[in-house]
C-alpha cells in the first residue's frame, strides 16, 4: 500500500520528528511505501528537497507559514501568507496526484495540506485520515481573527470530509465530538517515543553539552526541553518557580533548550527576577543533541496552566525525559494524569501555580527516594509507549480493509 503524509512542517519540528516521522518509519517497516510531502520553514535555501530517510520517502515542495532562523520565529504579512498558502497547496496536491497514494495521513487540519489532500484524493481516489494533535484554533498564534476563523472552518469541517480521524488525548477526542465529528470516525492513537533516539549519552557527548549549556560544576539541573511559545508552554510559570526553587537550593541550574518566538520576553523575564547567572537559554539545538541534555538534568519541567491548549496536549517531553531516565514535574492537566497517578513516573502539581510547581520540582530535588522511584517508572512507562508498540496495539488505525468499523478509545 502507498501511504502519503500530507504536513504542513518538516521532520525536524516536535511533532515531525516526535509523531509523523516515527509512525511513518514504522508503516514502511510494515512493508508499505511511505511518503512524507511536507513544507520547511527554510524551503527557498535548502540544499536537498527529496530523499530518503530509514525507508520513507521525503519531498519538502514549498514553505511553511512562518520562517525560522536560529532560535527565532519570523511571521510573514498576511499578503505574503496568503501567496504562500496558495503555493504550498498546489505543490502538495501537484506532488501527492504523483505519488497516486492509497491512503493519505493529513497532519493537522491546516488549509495547505487538507485542500491539496481533498484535491489529489477527488482526481485519484483513496481513503483518508486527519490527525489532530492540537486543538488549532487555540494553540497557534494568528496575526488577526480571520486566521482564526479560517482554521477554526478547517478544524470543524475536515473531520467530517475524511474516512477518519486520529487524536492522541481524551480531551481532543470528546472535543470533535462536540464539534460534531461522527464518534465511529474517532480513535485515540497516544504519543509515543523512539527509545533509539535517545539512547544514553557518552561522557564526551555529555561534557559538550555541558559547555554548551555553560552549566556550573557541581550543580544540579532543573531542564525544559520544548518550544519557546507562551501560547503552548507556560515557560513564564517555570521561571517563577525556579525563582523560588533557586531561593531553598542556591546549588541549582535552569537549563532552557529550544527556540521559539518568545525567547526574547523570556529572557528579559529572567533578567527581571535576578537568574542571569542561574539560567541558560541555548536556542534551538539539533534534534539529535536533546538527549545529551536530558541525560544532564536532576528533573525535567513541562509547565502548564489549564487552558483548552494545555488540556489537548499529550507532551512528547513526557516520553523522551522518562526514556532518559529523568523524572518529570508536571501540571495535572489534560492526560498528564493518566500517565503519572498510577505509574509513578513523575510528580504531579496545581496547573498554573509557580509556588505548586517549585515545591514539586524541589520534591525530586530533595529526595533521592523520590527521584529513584520516579526514574525507575519512567523507564518502564517509556518501554510501554514505544511507536512499535503502539502501532502494533492499534495497527488497525491504518488498515484501510478495515474502515467503516470503530475501535474503542483506550
């Protein structure tokens, strides 16, 4: 079977490399032929567009919505967006029609990639499926309501158009639901980890990274790994509470890894509070480094406040810190809950309370017992959460023989 995924981003961005990538990897591997037709955020200098990667095959054909440079984010002018927008879904519907695919993956419910996937899949014929792993119409950052309204259209709609629809948390699945996507089309396909890329680190990989953090000796690390958006992350929450963790164990490090488009107020934030010295941002860094900095941390930090972003994410950080051997602090939001109440794989606190979040990051930090237990259940929660195995528990998801029939969310 030829399978397309139709992206609006490329394989390095988190969830490229953390979700579409790795089921991809593991539908070739089945025997199917794959294709990834994605945008890149640096389409116009790039050095190769189509190749292969672990059996996949990789066709970037246009531009993202957004440039990235180094660490920062650059959003272009809504003129400018609507070209490349029109661009993008001509070249994806060009490039898919070429590929003739039996099923198409749309990954989010974005114009570029949903139109072009309708248009090929009208002229060809296929199956189709929509994952949605956010809910969009919170979690991006529009420059004016009509971008909200046109993907709020696309949110609401797509789902109905397509043969089904994955998501990968219960509050994600009960809100299309409530917009009105038929249940017998939903299934709940989690997060997942690829234990291969984050295998442990040598003490060389380790010393580099720690210079490159320009971590002190002697000084244990408090770690956020993730994008640098204050629309998705509550990175301000982290600071406060490092703040006051910092305050109890002057012999701490936060250690800030990623980039974003509030990297800037982030770190005039910390300036704010006095962290200069005790705060490393390093900027966007290579995928394959993350687990060098996993491997130096004390505890991993996803902050959250309750919000509809917050509640529909199932955070990737979760799986790569427990692959990592490092416990995570987190706020109990959304199925953050399902995953650390019974395991034991990290320490759960109020959403959006600072003072909530620095005495469970300082819970880890104070107690070794804490820290074994939380460790040792963050290996075996990584174990149980493999793409191998969840695609396996789930292979139904993407047997096309088998659509018209539902599977119960789990």
């Amino acid at each position: 079977m030829k399978i397309a995924f139709l992206l609006t981003q490329d394989i390095e961005s988190p969830s490229g490399l953390g979700r579409y990538f790795p089921i991809a990897q593991q539908l070739s591997g089945s025997g199917h032929c794959v294709w990834i037709i994605g945008l890149h955020p640096c389409f116009d200098t790039l050095d190769e567009r189509s190749f292969r990667l672990d059996g996949v095959h990789i066709d970037y054909v246009s531009s993202m919505h957004v440039r990235k440079e180094g660490s920062s984010k650059q959003y272009y002018s809504p003129g400018r967006l609507v070209w490349l927008s029109l661009r993008a879904f001509i070249q994806i519907a060009r490039k898919a029609i070429q590929v003739r695919p039996d099923l198409y993956v749309i990954g989010k419910p974005h114009p570029m990639n949903s139109l072009g996937g309708l248009l090929s899949r009208w002229i060809l014929g296929g199956k189709m499926i929509l994952d949605c792993d956010d809910i969009e119409t919170h979690s991006n950052r529009f420059q004016g309501r009509w971008q909200q309204i046109i993907i709020g259209l696309f949110e609401k709609y797509m789902p109905r158009l397509v043969d089904r629809v994955t998501t990968n948390t219960h509050y994600a699945y009960n809100y299309l639901l409530a917009l009105g996507t038929s249940p017998e089309k939903v299934f709940y396909l989690p997060n997942g980890v690829d234990l291969d890329r984050f295998a442990p680190s040598t003490e060389a990989e380790l010393d580099k990274a720690r210079l490159m953090g320009n971590i002190p000796p002697a000084k244990d690390v408090v770690a956020y790994i993730g994008s640098l958006s204050l629309v998705n992350h509550s990175v301000d929450l982290l600071l406060h509470a490092f703040k006051t963790v910092h305050d109890c164990k002057p012999a701490t490090h936060l250690l800030v890894v990623g980039g974003g488009e509030d990297l800037s107020i982030l770190k005039a934030l910390s300036a704010d509070l006095g962290l200069e010295n005790d705060v490393t941002f390093t900027g966007r860094i290579a995928p394959g480094a993350v687990r060098h900095f996993y491997s130096l941390s004390k505890v991993s930090v996803d902050p959250v406040a309750d919000t509809p972003a917050m509640r529909a994410r199932c955070p990737l950080k979760l799986f790569e810190s427990w692959a990592c051997g490092v416990p995570v602090v987190t706020g109990d939001v959304g199925d953050r809950g399902l995953f650390i109440k019974e395991s034991g794989a990290g320490v759960l606190v109020e959403p959006g309370n600072a003072q909530s979040l620095a005495e469970g990051i300082l819970r880890v930090l104070s107690d070794p017992e804490i820290a074994r237990a939380a460790r040792l259940a963050g290996f075996e929660q990584a174990a149980g959460f493999t793409w191998e195995q969840i695609l396996t528990r789930q292979s139904g998801i993407f047997d096309i023989s088998s659509f018209g029939r539902k599977q119960a969310v789990q």
